[in-house]
C-alpha cells in the first residue's frame, strides 16, 4: 500500500531532508509540498538538490491545503503547527518536526517558549528506553507523533540507559555540544552568516535558558529519573549538520567500569539505529552524515567517579527527518528501517 504524503514548511532545512528522504522511501508518495513566503515556487527553486521532486511547486500552508493526505509532516516553526494540527482530520497520520507538541506540562512550555500549549503527543524516538520498554511500544499504531529537538533527543539517548539502570544519579548531569547551525532553521539570522561562525566557536543559551532542557529532563523521568537536573550548554561550531554531544553524570558509588557500559550496551542491542561503539572507541559527527544513525561512545572517568558519554548525530537526519519518517513507519506497521539510511557519507 502506498501512502499519499503533504509536507509543510518544505523551503527549510528540517522539509528539505523530509523530502530527501521521503524520495527514496518506498511506501510513501510525496504529493504536495508547502511553504509560507517561498509558495508559489517551484520546490527545486529553493531546494534544488532535490531533483526527483521538478514536478512539485510550493503551495501556501494552510489545513486545507493538507488536508486529504494520509500522512503529514509539519516542519513549521515553533508555535505553528498548534492551530494547524487541530484542522487536521483524525485519521490523518500528522508528525510534528516543531515544538508544539512535545512538553507534557503547560508550565514547562509557559516558561521555556510562551504562548498556546498544545498539549503533547507521542514522542517520536523509538529507542529511548523508558522504565518499562522503550519509546517504540506507545508509537504503535498512533496518529499524532512528536518529533524531537535534535538536541534534546541526542541527550536523552546519551543518558537514559544509565538512569534507568540504576548506575547514574539524576541530579549534576551535565552536556555540552557542538552544534551545527542548520539546527537553527534556515531563516536569515545574524549571528548565523558563514562570516560569524567560520574560524570561531559560539556558545549560545547559556545558563540554563535553552528551550530543550524541559525536553530532556521529561524523557529522564520516563527513564526514572525522579527530579533529573542538568546543565546544558550548546555551542555554535562551523559545520553545516551535526551534533557531537559530551554527557557526563555521577556513577552511583560502588558500581564498576563494566556494570556502567553494560547498562548502555543492553539498552540498545540489537538497535540499528543507535548503536554503541567499543569500548575506547568514540565518535565524530562524520561518521553519521546524512546517516539515521546516533554513535556513542563512553568511558568512567574513575578519578572523577563520572560516566563520560559521547554521541554524534546528524541533527537533520536521526535528529529530525529520520526520526520522523522512523516513528511514521512504526505508526504505520511499515517495517520501521524503511527508507532511512544507517550508513554515512564520506569523505
């Protein structure tokens, strides 16, 4: 069976890799295409690397314009995929790439973006292990996913093995990456020109401020996580995709070296999708370009009694794109990998 696909907010980063990847997906028909100040374009005018898609021209996003589609992917900004959503028919498959409808609690998104909540859907990583199982059992079958914040999910894998296991304490964890700006959107910003990130290093939301935190200490608690507290700093690196993110947290005394990696390696056997490197091995965010696929890497730093966990992603691909299209073939009882790359390009 194939399925008839509208992807909104097309002209950015976040459609743009939708679309790649949708390209080559079997099941799914790409069948109209979305934009706000780019409708009326053809597709390939602002995404042209998307060859396969010449015959597309952007339509303004509007419900109606998606609506009659059996799948439907929102990758709007913050705050407006809420009202859309809502048009939508039931039995429409919708996943949202924004944030409308992550947060479970309306003070957390009261406080961290403002404006109306939503209310949250299932949360589109199917990895995460939650205290019973993983994220992948409550996917099943749904009709409104959640995709993550590339950051927030990338955390979220680094940690939750651990604390479900019993081997870290929840409180003084701490993560600090290095982002890529396609993480930011594709709209025009200053502190984004290639003349303000080439050659430097650019921290930004620091002290607790970044939208994501919410994010990441909610899947912790679905971890067993109690009251999880976490500074998170990312930093602005020139690079174009990709996340390399450094977690640490206190190792519960008494716990040894292999006790600690095995939490991580039982939490993700068998995962093609998240994958645990040997030990002494970390790695670089080159070696999951345009891949669905989250590396990590992980050492006790014994002196310091801390687990130090290293993971890379592409922010677009596993932190975005991928998982969305992932958490669609589940809903869908499609086989899950459909369509979605485990290998990187290089060089």
């Amino acid at each position: 069976m194939t399925f008839t696909v509208a992807v909104s907010g097309a002209s950015g980063y976040a459609g743009g890799e939708l679309l790649r990847l949708l390209a080559d997906h079997p099941e799914f028909d790409v069948r109209t295409v979305t934009a706000h100040s780019n409708a009326g374009q053809p597709l390939t005018a602002v995404q042209p690397h998307l060859r396969s898609y010449t015959h597309l021209t952007l339509k303004e996003t509007s419900a109606e314009t998606l609506a009659g589609h059996d799948v439907v992917f929102l990758a709007l900004p913050h705050g407006a995929s809420g009202a859309i959503a809502a048009e939508l028919s039931a039995d429409t498959l919708v996943i949202d790439c924004g944030a409308d409808h992550r947060l479970e609690d309306a003070g957390d998104w009261a406080a961290f973006y403002g404006g109306d909540f939503h209310g949250a859907w299932e949360y589109g990583v199917p990895e995460l292990p939650r205290l019973s199982g993983t994220q992948r059992t409550r996917l099943a079958r749904t009709r409104r996913i959640a995709a993550p914040g590339c950051n927030a999910s990338t955390v979220a894998l680094s940690l939750a093995p651990g604390i479900r296991a019993g081997v870290i304490e929840d409180a003084d964890l701490v993560s600090v990456l290095a982002v890529g700006p396609s993480g930011a959107g594709r709209a025009l910003k200053a502190h984004l020109l290639g003349s303000e990130i080439l050659g430097s290093a650019n921290p930004y939301a620091v002290g607790g401020t970044h939208r994501h935190i919410p994010e990441i200490q909610q899947a912790l608690r679905w971890a067993g996580a109690a009251a999880p507290t976490i500074s998170f700093t990312p930093v602005i690196v020139p690079m174009s995709r990709g996340i390399l993110a450094t977690s640490t947290a206190r190792v519960v005394p008494g716990t040894d070296a292999a006790t600690v990696r095995a939490a991580w390696e039982d939490a993700y056997a068998g995962e093609p999708f998240v994958q645990v490197l040997p030990e002494g091995q970390f790695p670089r965010t080159a070696d999951v370009l345009g891949a669905n696929t989250a590396l990590i890497g992980l050492a006790v730093d014994e002196a310091a009694g801390r687990v130090v966990v290293v993971t890379a992603v592409d922010n677009l691909v596993k932190g975005t794109a991928g998982a969305a299209i992932q958490s669609a073939n589940i809903a869908l009882s499609l086989a899950e990998a459909t369509g979605l790359p485990v290998n990187g390009v290089a060089p």
